[in-house]
C-alpha cells in the first residue's frame, strides 16, 4: 500500500516545526503550507490522502477551505484544527463536510488516529467515487444503441429530461426492450447521479411484503417485525426508484402510492410519523394500462399521475439494423467474458438476425449472441452459428384463412388482419407483437379495415 499523502496547511511557521518533529517518525508523506492558496493550487496537481488546516487564517478560513476544495474533489477527508473550542465553530466545521475536527495544542496520539481514519475513509470514498464514475460512464447516453427513428426520437426525449430531476416518468414496453437500461441513463445523467438508484419488481413479493419494503415498518408492527426497518423510497430519498411491473400492485396498495407521489411523504407499516421523502419515480410495465384502468384492475388516479412523461421504448423488430449494432455491442463484451476475439458477424448471420421477429427483444439477441460466442472459434460468427427460437411464428394458411381468387392487395391484407385478431382472440398487444406493428399502426389498420368494433 503506497505511503499516505497528508498536506499540512497552518500560517504559523512555529505551529509547522512543531508538527514535522510530532510526525516525524510517522509513515506519512507531509507537505506543509502556509497559505490556503498555495494548497489548492498543489491540490490540482496531485490529491493528498488527507488534508489538516488551521481554521483560522489570514486568506481564507478553513471552513471556506473545505468549501473551495469541494470543487475538486468530493472524497478527500479534512482534519480542522483549532485553538478555540467553540461550539459554533465545531458544528459549522462538521457542516461543512469535515471529517474531524481537533483542538490546539495538537495531541499527537489524536491527530495519528485521526489520520489514520481519514486515510482509510477517503480510500473508500475514492472507490465508490469510481464505481459512480463508472455507472455514468456504462449507462450514457451512447449505451442507447441505435440509429434507427424509434430509438434516435426515444433518446431526445430522454436528454430533454436529463436537466429534470423531478419529472414522474413511466417507461412502456415489451418485455425484454431494455426498460431497466432507459431508467439507469435516466438517473445517471441527470443532476441527481451521485445519489441512489434503486430497483423494485413489484412481481416479485406478495402485496404485503411488498408494502412493508416500499414503505419500511415499525417494530411490532406485524410478527416478524422485531426492529424498525426503513422502506426502500426512504432508503433512496434523494435519488431514484424505479418500480418496475408496476401493475402488481394491489388496488389497496396502489392508493398508498398514488398518496405518497402526490405529498411526498411516508408512513411505515405500524407507524404513526409521516416522513418526508424527496424521490424522482419511474414506473415501468409491459403491460395495456388503459386496458387494466378499464377493467379496474389499476386505479385511473394512479395512472393519471404516473403518466406525466410517458416514454416508450421500442421492440427490437421496430428497430431495423439496430439488431446489428446491438449484437456487435454483445460481442465487444462476450469477447471479454469469455477472453474472445470475436470481430463480428458474417453477411449471412446479419440476414438471419434481421429477418427474426424478436419476440423476446434485446434480451432474447443477447441470449443468442451470448450462445454463438460461447461456441465461436472463428473471426466472424457465420448465418449457422445462430440459433434462433421459433416461439412466436405467425400462423399459417392451415389455421383458417382462406382466400377467394380476385381480391386485390388491400382486400388481402384485411383478411388476414381480420384472421390474426382472431388468431390471438382480439387481444391487441398480442395481435400488434405478432404483425410486428406498433400498437398506433395496428388502430390505423383496424380504422382502414372496418376493425375497430
């Protein structure tokens, strides 16, 4: 482990000699400052581990020190020290952001264990600091892959929303289109994204489990409940949740929701207090919620207030070569799962992805990308290294469609609209998923056909 840098800033030079012999035997590389401007310009240059100043000083304090060094850096500890031991001083230190805050004449036993702390605390810092850096970098906007018209009107949509970080978002689509990816670029490039991301399956937990880990509860409040425990939207005030299948939500517990997005605040399971929570919400759902509002399965309150930015995100088949762009992006990172030197795909295999419907979207590319490099011994994966599934093939002649002879073009296509809704019961995302057609061009269909009824 490299030698902690400590830089030393106080403006008198006898308080200076006294700290190299205090330290002089410590394993600490020390610099020493006597002026605050004359640090921060050191501190572009190279970051210390820690940094110890005086408070008070002729240029500038040391509270306004840690105030100016914020700007270059979040996670570098700062130890006050001082000869007064103000109440007032030390809280407005502590508010500030400093780690520490010491008391003159320096007690060496207590600065070294200070240091040490800081050393250690600001090495964390620094990791999750490039953890968040790479979050940022992982899910930017170029993660978006595609250059179609769905995916190219979806990303501005989504960089006007960048500068908001109040807006409640509801992100629509297929299974498997990449909502999940839409919600993290979200967050991580809006002005909130140093602060918490969460995920919730509203699926995945029976109704009242998922309330008690939407809202927290309070000790005794049901059986198990041996300690208060914070819900996951306190746990993320501040940042952004996602909740995701929303529509498993029970109507009880849609009510409690729909109260605490329109006042922001919570109240735990058993609880009494009313907690404020500051939180941007994006729902999600592959689901026809107009459909479920009609037939009272979700609040129309609720989805009234969800559906303030709307953003849909479009299947795969809607996205023309986007399916290449996204399968070189699956190799670029397979080759590195599987230490692989994959350069792409052959002439053949382009022509196979691009004539599959994708049923299963970006996920079911991923998995088939994912085989064919398992396999891959070749520079390119060729047309029969993809496998595909034939889950969702659109049904054929023998299932019922028979056509007269003499129908033109458009008589032909509304027969076989007709026999699909039919196919599929009249059930319309299916009937749109299975003619590869949004759910807008298949209501055009419908009108220009006599459909509708």
């Amino acid at each position: 482990m490299a030698v902690p840098l400590i830089y030393f800033l106080d403006d008198d030079e006898n308080i200076i000699k006294l700290v190299k012999y205090g330290l002089r035997n410590e394993q600490f590389n020390v610099k020493y400052f006597s002026r605050p401007t004359t640090l921060i310009e050191a501190i572009k240059a190279e970051y210390p581990d820690v940094v110890i100043s005086d408070v008070m000083m002729p240029d500038m304090d040391g509270i306004e020190l840690i105030e100016k060094m914020r700007g270059l850096s979040r996670s570098m500890p700062v130890i006050l020290v001082t000869a007064r031991a103000a109440v007032d001083t030390a809280v407005r230190a502590m508010k500030a952001g400093a780690f520490e805050y010491l008391t003159k004449p320096i007690n060496f036993d207590e600065l070294k264990l200070a240091v040490g702390r800081a050393v250690e605390v600001g090495r964390l810092r620094s990791e999750v600091d490039e953890i968040k850096s790479g979050f940022k970098s992982r899910y930017s906007f170029d993660n978006l892959i595609g250059e179609s018209e769905p995916i190219n009107a979806m990303r501005d949509l989504i960089k006007r929303l960048s500068t908001v970080s109040e807006a409640v978002i509801l992100l629509r689509g297929e299974s498997g289109v990449g909502k999940n990816l839409v919600a993290r670029v979200i967050h991580y490039t809006s002005p909130i994204s140093d602060k918490r991301y969460l995920e919730i399956n509203c699926a995945s937990l029976p109704s009242n489990l998922l309330e008690a880990e939407l809202f927290g509860y309070e000790k005794g409040a049901f059986t198990d409940a041996k300690n208060s425990k914070k819900g996951l939207l306190e746990v993320a005030s501040g940042g952004t949740v996602l909740l995701d299948e929303i529509t498993s939500m029970d109507l009880a517990l849609q009510a409690k929701f729909l109260s605490f997005i329109e006042n922001r605040r919570i109240r735990r399971v058993g609880g009494l207090e009313e907690i404020p929570v500051d939180l941007r919400v994006i729902s999600a759902t592959n689901s026809d919620l107009e459909a479920d509002v009609a037939s009272g399965k979700f609040r129309s309150d609720l989805f009234y207030r969800i559906n303030v930015v709307s953003i849909v995100v479009p299947p795969l088949r809607e996205r023309g070569r986007d399916v290449i762009l996204i399968g070189r992006k699956f190799i670029d990172d397979f080759n590195t799962k599987f230490k692989k030197h994959v350069k792409g795909f052959t002439n053949s295999a382009e022509r196979k992805l691009l004539s599959h419907s994708w049923s299963g979207n970006v996920r079911e590319l991923r998995n088939v990308v994912e085989r064919a490099m398992i396999f891959a011994e070749n520079e390119y994966i060729d047309g029969d290294e993809i496998s595909l599934s034939n889950i969702a093939q659109v049904p054929t002649m023998d299932d019922g469609l028979h056509l007269a002879k003499g129908l033109s073009l458009d008589q032909v296509e509304g027969e076989y609209l007709k026999k699909v809704l039919e196919w599929n019961n009249f059930n319309l995302e299916e009937t749109a998923r299975q003619l590869g057609v949004t759910r807008k061009t298949l209501w055009e269909k419908r009108k220009k056909y006599g459909l509708l009824n």
